[in-house]
C-alpha cells in the first residue's frame, strides 16, 4: 500500500469512493474507497473487507465521499473487465427495484455459478517485444514450433495465451531471448463455429409463417413485443428460424429462452441441423465450466445464438438483435423461490432497453400477452392450423359420475385405450400426480399418513418403498399397519406409478413409459424415454405436467386426461387459465401425423363453465371470458398485485406481523390500495413453518409500488415492532413459495419476509 501512496500521492490525496454490492439481505450497497492507480469499474467483481470478514463483491457505480463517515478500502480488483456492461447493470437495478429484492442477491444471481466467488479469469500469457519482432523479420527464430509461436505473438495485437504458444520450453526460449515477456490476461471467450452448414433445409414456409415473418421483419428494427399464438404443431418453431437466420446474417445475437431444461436439447439439435451455429446454452444442468464458457461467449459476442432457461433473461448480449420467448404462458419461467422474477417479463422490459424486437411464442398464451395483443400494444400473429396438414384433435368430455372405475379408469377410456393400441396408435395418460398414491389411510378409524412437518400427506412410493411429502422432502419408511388402531391400511387416490402398473398388467407386451419428476431423475433417463416412445417400443405413456411441455410424439393418436377436477378446482386464481393450458398442450400431443388424434377428458363435472366452453369455442374466447371475470373481481391482469407472504413457527408471529403490515397499509393508501388478509397461505403449514399471506392490489402500479416501498422502510427499520422483531429478507428456504405456483404472476411483485422467532 505504501509502495502506491508515495508512487501517485495525488491519488492517494482524493481516494475515488465505489458503491458495491454483496449478496445478503441489504437493500442498499456499501460505499469503499480505492486508492491504487488503476481504480475499479462498475460490472468487476472486488475483494471487500466485510465485518470481521472479507467478501467478494461487484462494483455498481461511483459513489460521493461527501459526508461519509471513514470508509474502508477495497482490497483487491478481482477482473480487469468488467464481467456486466451497463445496460445489463441497469437492467439488474431496474429488476431489484421492480420485484423488491436486494440487488446483491439479483446481481450476484444473474452471475455464472463459477464467478460468484474469487475465481479469476486471468490466464497466464506472453506479449512479443520490439526485438521479438526484429528476431522474427530476420528469420533467426529456429525449428518451425518456435517460429510459429514468435510469428503468432508478433502477428497478434496483445497477448497471447501460453495454452496457444506450444511447450514450456519454447515458450522458455522466446522470454530467454527477450523476444517475448511473461504477462497476464483475461481468458479469451471463445466460441467454436462449425464449418458444416446446416444440413437440413427449410421448408416452404405456408402463408401464416410467412405473414408472420413478414410482419415482424417489416416492421424494423427497434423494441416491438409481439404475441406468436399458433396451435400446437402450427410451426411456431420454423417461423423463430426463419427470423433468427436472418439476425445471424446480420451479425446480431439472437437469445431463446425456454421454461424447461429439458426442452433444450430437441430445439439445441433442431437449430444445430438447420443453422450454420453451434448455440451456446445456459441452463442450471450444465457444469459450472461450461455455463461460464458459454456465459462468457455469449457476453462477449462470440455465440450468436444462445438457448437457455429462465435465468438465461439475464445474460449480457454484447450485439442484441432478436429475442424469443417460447411457452410463454408456461409458470416455469417465473422462479419461485429467493430471486422471485418472471423471466419473461424481465425480457419484455430488456428488448426495450436494447431497442430490439420480441416475440414471445406459445399455443395457448397467457392471459397477460393476450390482453396486451388484444389491446394492440403487442403485435398479434396467428397461425390457426397444423403446419403438416394434420387435423387438430377432437376433445370429448368422459361422464365419470356413477361409472365403476379401475383404479381411476373408467370403462370408457379402458375401451378407447384398447381400441387405439389394437389399431396401431399410441396412447398418452395425464395425471397430475406422482408417486403410487396420494395417501395412506385406515379404515377402521380414519388415520391418514400425513406430514409431520406441513399441512399435506404422505405420498406413498412404492418402487422405493416410502412415503414422501413433496411439500419439505420429509421421508419415511412405509407402516406395516395403522400406528393407531394396528387395522390394515389402505390406499386412496391414484399417482402415476400406480396408474403404470395397472396399466401394465391391463395391457401386457404394449410396452410402457413414465415420465415424472421421480422416473426420470437419472441422467439421461429421460432422453431414453422420449427415444424408446420416439422408436415406438414404448405404446403407452403415463405422466405428469412434463407431457404437457411440447414435446413431438408423432404416434400418438389418443390422450386421456385421468383427473380434470384436480385442475378445475384449484383455488388460486389462476387455475382456470391453468387448466385450459394444460387440457390444450396435453390434447396438442396427439393426433400430430397423419392419424387423427381423440382427446377424452374424464370429469365428475362435464357442466364447469370453463370445461364447456373449452370444448364448444376457441382458446381467446375462454380467456376473453375468464378477462371479464378477473375484471369483476378486481384481480391481475386488471389490477397489478403484490403478495407478501411471512412464515414464523408459530402462527400468531407470522399473522401478527402481516396484520401490522395491513394496518399501515390501509391507513396510509385508504381506497388506493386494497389489502386481502392476513390469510394462510395455500399450504398453511409447511416446513414447520405457519405461513400467512397478504394480497395487495392496485388499479395503479406506482401506488403499489409506493406501498411496497412502505413495508421494506418500516420493516427495515423495524418500527413493525413487536413479535416481529427480527426480520430476515434473505429467501433461504428453497421450498416456500412452491406451493402457490401461479399466485405471483405479471405486473405482481412478490415480497416476502421469514420471521425468526
Ligand atoms: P410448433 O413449434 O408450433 O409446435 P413446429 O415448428 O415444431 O410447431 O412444427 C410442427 C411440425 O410441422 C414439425 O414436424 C415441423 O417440421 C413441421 N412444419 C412446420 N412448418 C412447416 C412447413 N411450412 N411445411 C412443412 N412442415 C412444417
Ligand atoms: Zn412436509
């Protein structure tokens, strides 16, 4: 330190004060001072001294050192580069403020997992002198290895890698005869491109692509969002090709962001085979190396194509030029837990920052997108029919009142399944429910295996022989007989893997998959699935919501949906527009090649509103509807929302608190604000943890906003009070908010708060 002071005083004289953040549950950033010649810049990550610690932080801008009290020195600048440019840096800012996060926690989550900590990207390297140069001129370089690592150094502008110079010892030779000098340099990103064109062609497009196509291309450059409906099978796909062939001809990078990890790999080998590019993908299965070679390539602008998840939203894109939001109406793209954001929204909000276009894809659009394309504020394209000619297919509902079902299967759908397997065809079973069955009960008197940690039971599975709450993760052995009354005990309700086994004795030699959360675990075990439905050795498929997710099963000629009153009683808000999703993607499964497809929907209520209209009219005329309804009662997307969830070990800390927030919150807004609660939330008890919710609405964003602002200030400063004295903003518990997957949605700001008594 004292070496610099005497080496540059006037700098020692006005240290330059930085604004950096650390991750943690602080709102605000911390101000150090930097007092050595080459200050820091917003986007390097530095080494803080922090309490009686030390931190690795990211620098956000320049801070006054006016009426500061004494600050502390930042340490060590940890990257020669900044790793965020500025408008990633604003764009960060912008999604702390809007979602209410600390923005250490969203600078640091939008960071490649291996670039969190110190880990330099520093490389070894050597730079060529003037007599390097002079040496290589002369031809006094000797044997071809060293000449062409001389030629290389002098022909390059900088440094050079030592990784690219050859051996040890011809580097050794080059520093002994001065001709080059040992330097560091930041790693280069690069990205390989495959000389191989692509080798499959585009088909025509038909005249809904190309209007599509058109539209958005003659439109121009410069920020335009716009709403791609296009049933499933419509060629949705072939129209994003078509545009992001375009942009890469341009030298623009196109980012495709996708819900579901396990979507990338069938679009990854689609572009592969149709783009003259190797697509650097991003998504939380890779190794942490390889995310950040292809974080860095993407940022840099060497990968012009990227494909990746919801965390995806936020990498840095050196030359923008088109982004692409496939199922956009899919919850996956919202995360759930710490960092609560909508990936897609975030989007919507980058392409205008970066002045590009969006195009946000999906067969059955969010009710947000539609109400903005309706509105006019999103350009609004449609393909109506099946891009290969194929017919959609027919949805009939199953009567299931009175009928005597095996194991959940009434004799009508046990009739069409037969019918279909025997004419050739594959059939596809939807449940939403994994394990063997949902609970464990006794008859004699009335126990039911439940957790002991949430308000939920015990899913029995049987492969591995415990019961399981898919709420905490709590496990346990499976009891012989009732702990209770010691009577046998019995199964109710029905998961997948029962449904597989009966399905399996029902129709032996068929061949059968499963694809859930617990049957494809395993590496690869799901690209093994998809192969053996793909080659047709597998007739019968049972699953969860993963056969909902786009896949292509061109065999499938029948889907039955085993429950539909699950979805169509859900009691959040949005499980209507949920299950009118999930009905018509799982129906998009069949019927997709040239046989037609049937849909069979079984129902305890063929009269629901929701049902009936979705087989009598069109998908917008059943969002129109359910627009009219949230409209009536005042909820999203008419109203902008915002939750604030609290959960406590007991239940009066966790209601006590909320019922303070809401006291405040009335008072101070009156008829701007409309404050629901407290109430439990949709699982009251988990974890151990009681937790309790407010809904807030607003006809007006600011108030809610405002309102927001208002809770993070008093409860930072604690003036809440009372049983909530302490109070944790940091989302540690990875499974809080799972249990209301849709509750926080568009325009909603989630907020939450873990009372630590
Ligand atoms: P989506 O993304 O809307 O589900 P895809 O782009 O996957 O639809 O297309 C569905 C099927 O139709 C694919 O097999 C695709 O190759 C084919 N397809 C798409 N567009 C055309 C076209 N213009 N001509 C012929 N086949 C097409
Ligand atoms: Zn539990």
């Amino acid at each position: 330190m004292d070496h610099h002071h005497t080496a540059n005083p006037s700098h020692a004289a006005t240290p330059t004060c930085w604004t950096v953040v650390v991750p943690g549950p602080f709102f605000g950033g911390f101000t150090y001072h930097f007092d050595l010649d080459a200050g820091p810049a917003p986007g390097v990550r530095v080494r803080v001294p922090f309490g009686q610690s030390e931190r690795v932080a990211v620098v956000i801008e320049p801070a006054s050192a006016e009426g500061e009290q004494e600050t502390r020195p930042i340490l060590e600048v940890l990257d020669e580069a900044p790793l965020l440019d500025d408008r990633t840096l604003a764009c960060l800012r912008w999604a702390a403020a809007y979602y209410h996060h600390p923005l250490g926690e969203v600078v640091f989550a939008a960071l490649p997992k291996a670039l969190r900590g110190e880990r330099r990207l520093e490389v070894e390297a050597l730079v060529s002198t003037p007599a390097g140069r002079s040496a290589l001129e002369a031809g006094e370089a000797k044997g071809e290895r060293q000449r062409e690592a001389l030629s290389r150094l002098v022909t390059s502008a900088g440094p050079v890698p030592v990784a690219k110079l050859g051996p040890a010892a011809v580097r050794r030779r080059l520093v002994e005869k001065g001709w080059a000098e040992p330097t560091r340099m930041t790693a280069p990103a690069e990205w390989s491109v495959p000389v191989e064109p692509g080798s499959e062609a585009a088909p025509a497009l038909n005249a809904e692509q190309q209007g599509a196509v058109d539209a958005i291309v003659s439109a121009g450059e410069g920020f335009r969002a716009w709403l791609l409906h296009g049933v499933t099978g419509s060629g949705k796909t072939e129209v994003y090709l078509a545009l992001i062939e375009r942009e890469l001809a341009a030298g623009r990078q196109v980012l495709v962001v996708v819900p579901e990890i396990s979507l990338t790999p069938q679009l990854i080998d689609r572009f592969a085979r149709r783009l003259s590019v190797r697509p650097a993908v991003l998504h939380s299965g890779l190794a942490d190396g390889e995310r950040l070679a292809a974080w860095r390539a993407v940022a840099a602008g060497t990968a012009g194509l990227v494909i990746g998840t919801r965390s995806a939203a936020f990498v840095p894109l050196a030359r923008p030029g088109l982004i692409v939001v496939d199922e956009e109406h899919d919850a996956a793209l919202k995360q759930q837990e710490g960092f609560l954001y909508h990936a897609r929204d975030v989007l919507v909000w980058r392409a205008r920052q970066l002045a590009i276009p969006i195009l946000l894809g999906s067969a059955t659009p969010s009710l947000e997108s539609l109400r903005h394309a309706w509105d006019g504020r999103y350009g609004h394209l449609r393909l109506t029919e099946r891009a290969s000619g194929a017919t959609m297919p027919a949805i009939h509902c199953l009567d299931v009142r009175g009928q005597t079902m095996v194991a959940g299967l009434s004799p009508a759908l046990l009739r069409a399944i037969e019918r279909h397997l025997l004419a050739g065809g594959q059939v596809m079973l939807y449940l939403n429910r994994r394990g063997y069955a949902p609970s464990l009960v006794c008859h004699a008197c009335g126990f039911v295996a439940g957790c002991p940690h949430c308000d939920a039971f015990l899913t029995w599975h049987r492969q591995i022989g415990r019961l399981r709450c898919h709420h905490c993760g709590f496990e346990q052995g499976v009891p012989a007989d009732c702990p209770s009354c010691q009577a046998p005990l019995s199964v109710r309700g029905m998961g997948t893997e029962q449904l597989e086994d009966v399905l399996a004795a029902r129709f032996p030699g068929f061949g059968i998959v499963r694809l859930d959360r617990d049957a494809t675990a395993g590496k690869g075990v799901m690209a093994d699935s998809l192969a053996r439905i793909a080659r047709g050795e597998a007739r019968l498929v049972v699953g969860t919501q993963m056969l909902v997710k786009g896949h292509d099963f061109p065999g499938v000629t029948l889907v039955g949906v085993v429950n539909a009153d699950q979805a169509l009683f859900a009691s959040d808000f949005r499980g209507p527009e949920r299950f009118a999703q999930s009905l018509l993607q799982v129906a998009g499964r069949a019927g997709r090649a040239e046989r037609p497809g049937e849909v069979l929907v079984q129902t305890h209520d063929p009269e629901h509103p929701v049902l009936r209209r979705l087989l009598s009219e069109d998908y917008e005329a059943v969002m129109a509807a359910q627009l009219v309804e949230r409209e009536q009662a005042e909820l999203p997307p008419t109203r902008f929302a915002g939750l604030i969830r609290a959960d406590a070990p007991q239940a009066d800390a966790a209601r006590g608190f909320l019922a303070g927030v809401a006291d405040q919150l009335r008072e101070r807004f009156g008829d701007e604000l409309a404050v629901w609660g407290p109430v439990p939330a949709p699982l009251a008890r988990r974890a151990g943890r009681y937790r309790f919710q407010l809904l807030l609405l607003a006809q007006v964003r600011s108030t809610l906003h405002r309102a927001l602002w208002a809770v993070d200030d008093s409860v930072g400063s604690r003036r809440l009070g009372g049983a909530a004295a302490l109070v944790d903003r940091r989302r540690s518990d990875r499974s809080r908010l799972t249990a209301t997957a849709g509750a926080l949605h568009c325009g909603e700001i989630p907020s939450t708060w873990r009372i630590a008594t």
